[in-house]
C-alpha cells in the first residue's frame, strides 16, 4: 500500500513539474520570440531614423541650368470620367513652355465618357479593350507603343500621372530642374487632395507625406537612390529606349520598375518642390482591396529581384540594401510576430498557462509599436503640417490613429500570402467641383 501511495504521488509530483516548466518554457519563449523580433525590426530599419536629421541639416546643390525638354504625359484611366479632366486642366495650367508638353491617354477597358472627356480637352486618346492582360503596366505598354508608332521622334523625358491627380502650377517647371541636372529618373513630393475625409484617407496620406519627406527627400540628399511610388514621375529618353516598352505587369509595377533599374546602378532623384496631389481611399474595403494587392506585389517583386537585390546590398550597394528593406522584412517579421504569438498563446492554453502572459506580452509589443509609429507621424505631421489640407483638429486627430491605419497592415499582410489577389481599378470621386460643393478649396493645389 505504501509503495502504491508513492507512486501515485510520485507520478503527480513529476506531472505537476512538467506542467509547470512547460508554463515557464511557454512565457520565457514568448517574451524571447517578441524580444528577437523587436531587435530585428530596430537592425533593419534604424537607418530610417537617421534619415530624419539628414532632411533637416543637409542642403540640396543648386540646379544645373535648366533645359528646355520635350516632354510626354503618359495617362492610363480606367473610367475616370469624374477626374480625368482635372489633372489634364492641371497640366495645361502648367507654368512650363505648353509647347513642350504633349498629353497622352490610354481609355483602359473603359465603360464611360473617360475617352471623350479627355479627347475635348485636347489630348491624344486611345482605347484598349482586353479583359485578359488586366492592370496599369500593360496599359502603360500599349500606349508606349502607340508613341512610339505615331512619335517616332521620341521625346526627352516621359511623365506617368493617375487621373485623380492634380499638380501644382509649377510641377513640370521644378521635375525639369531636376531633370536637367542630369537624372534619367525622378519622382515627385504625393500629397492628398481628400487627406481629411476620415482615419483611412488620413492614414494613407500621412504616409505618402512621410515617404516624400524623409524617404526620398532624405536618399536624394545622401545621394543614394529613391524609389518610384506609383504615379508622378518621369524617366528619359534613355530609360525609353532600354525598356522598349514598358515590360513591369506585376500589382506593383511601380516598385517592380524601381527595383528593375536600382539593381542596374541607376540612382532614382527626387524633386521635393514638384507637388502633386491624388486621392486616398476612405471606404475601408476599397483600401484592404488597395494594401492587399500592394502586399501580393511585393512578395512577387522579391520573388523576381530578391536576389538581385541582396547581391547588390552584399556588394556594398546602399540602394539595393534599401529597397531590401522596404520591400520584404517588415512583411515577414509581421507574419512571423503573428504566427509566433498565436502558437505559443494556443500551447499555453494547452498546458494549463495564464494567458494573461500572452495577453500582456502582445500589448507590450503592440504599445511599442504605436508608440514607434506615433513618433514617425507627429514628426512628419508638425514639418508638414502647412502642406496637408485639412483643419488643425484632424491633423491632431489623424496623427493618433495613423498607427491604427499601419496596423491594418498586418492581417492585410497575411491574408496576401494565402489569398489569390488580382489587379483591381480603385474608384475615385473627388473631383475638384466635389471639393468645391463640399467647402472644401483647402484641398486643392490652385
């Protein structure tokens, strides 16, 4: 009977024991795993906050004498008739030499008046109908080919806009000066025309704002390369005749182009004067639809110059390292932090844990996070701040939900790895009579 009663408790003890380890295993390898991931994230990006200071202490060289370029507008609208004549009103009230300007527009598988509108404003239109090769890249390839047909000339320089876009009076003016020192490509300073329409549109928006600023604006001064961010900017000639056409047809043919010439050695320039102004989404689906497809073409810009890249960043190239980082680990250290965190809350669960622990080590890696995200936004809200259009109350207000907004990110970015994404035309309203009916003249650039 004795030996029976010291079994039993001895097999008690050592259940009791294991349980308890695996409680202590679950909690240290929690707090470790976020502890890993957060050092991670601090290796990889900490050079962004460097780039801060470079934006307020370093000063840009002066302009080279400026050239008098010929220049081609590149548009490609997908029923944009609420738009399009914006942006081309826009281009026609453009400081710089009219006659050294020629609007181009690709009516892509367009229902609407787009084509019309924009013929009566005096561009050259075409139409394509192919519900196959679907996206913005083979839009821009068939209209490259069109100007190459009809403008065998060519042209010295070739802008790519949004239809929702509308510039300043002087954006050619100030892209030229650049452009003339010498860059065979340069990208603009993207503004909102709707940021205070709500914390989505906001959040976008302060994030373009940051990108501008102390992304790009910081890489032109530190004279490493910029990166393409979807719509306002201008390659040469040169750049032209390489591609042929344009031959980028992933979700992302604006990254897909900058990693394209970046791993050729070309350095990307930024014009932080050139302002444009382009409508964010504020409908929350239109905005996942938006981020998941941003998700999915990353993953398959990686796929295509992942290795590029690294071999470039390996060999001492600052650009290839950059456009790393921009592009890949933020979004595998989110799903890892993710996935981690779920499987060892689900084992602790399991073995009897307090999931308190988990509980409280996922709030302490979120806090740390708003917090990091809050910083970035104040910063690029109080240097912006005369350049977003909005009231002083939402420019307050939308600087503490932007780290909500980049949150949303992160089921965004595990969704796009399981989920088939396919490239989708994103609605847009605002036109510059919209803004005007609503009270709304802040918003606009003129």
């Amino acid at each position: 009977m004795f030996l029976k009663r010291l079994n039993a408790y001895t097999i008690a003890m050592h259940s009791t024991v294991n349980m308890a380890c695996g409680k202590e295993f679950c909690m240290e390898t929690l707090k470790t795993v976020n502890w890993l991931i957060g050092i991670v994230f601090f290796v990889c990006y900490a050079y962004q906050f460097l780039y801060i200071p470079a934006v307020w202490l370093r000063r840009a060289k002066p302009h080279s004498v400026a050239k008098a370029n010929r220049y081609a507008v590149l548009i490609c609208a997908r029923n944009e008739q609420a738009v399009i004549a914006d942006l081309i009103a826009s281009l026609h009230a453009q400081t710089y030499d009219a006659g050294l300007i020629r609007i181009f527009v690709l009516a892509d598988n367009c229902t609407d008046d787009t084509a019309r509108i924009a013929r009566t404003t005096g561009a050259t239109v075409y139409e394509r109908f192919n519900k196959v090769q679907v996206g913005k890249g083979y839009a821009l390839e068939v209209l490259m080919k069109h100007i190459r047909t009809d403008c065998p000339e060519g042209f010295d320089g070739y802008f790519v806009f949004d239809a929702d876009n509308i510039l300043t009076p002087d954006f050619i003016e100030q892209m030229n000066l650049t452009f003339s020192d010498g860059y065979d490509i340069v990208t603009s300073y993207r503004n909102s025309k709707n940021y205070g329409d709500n914390w989505l549109s906001a959040g976008s928006g302060l994030w373009y704002l940051r990108e501008s600023r102390y992304l790009n604006h910081a890489r032109h001064l530190l004279g490493t390369s910029c990166a393409v961010g979807g719509t306002g900017f201008l390659f040469s000639r040169k750049v032209a005749e390489e591609m042929g056409a344009w031959p980028f047809h992933s979700l992302v043919e604006d990254i897909e182009f900058s990693a394209h010439e970046i791993v050729k050695g070309r350095r990307i320039a930024f014009c932080p004067d050139a302002v444009l102004y382009d409508e964010q989404p504020s409908d929350l689906k239109q905005s996942w639809r938006q981020r998941s497809r941003w998700c999915k073409g990353a993953l398959q810009v990686f796929s295509r110059y992942g290795l590029e890249l690294i071999k470039g960043a390996a060999k001492g190239s600052f650009s290839c390292f950059d456009l790393t980082m921009s592009t890949m680990p933020a979004y595998v250290l989110s799903v890892a932090a993710i996935v981690c965190n779920v499987v060892l809350a689900v084992y602790g669960a399991v073995v009897g844990d307090d999931l308190m622990i988990a509980v409280r080590s996922i709030a302490e890696m979120a806090f740390n996070m708003y917090l990091t995200v809050f910083i970035l936004g104040a910063i690029t809200t109080v240097t912006e701040w005369s350049r977003i259009r909005t009231s002083p109350l939402k420019k307050v207000l939308y600087t503490f939900t932007f780290p909500l907004f980049m949150f949303t990110y992160i089921p965004i970015a595990v969704s796009a790895v399981f989920c088939k994404i396919e490239w989708k035309p994103v609605e847009h309203r605002v036109s510059a009579a919209s803004l005007r009916a609503r009270g709304r003249q802040e918003a606009l650039p003129f």
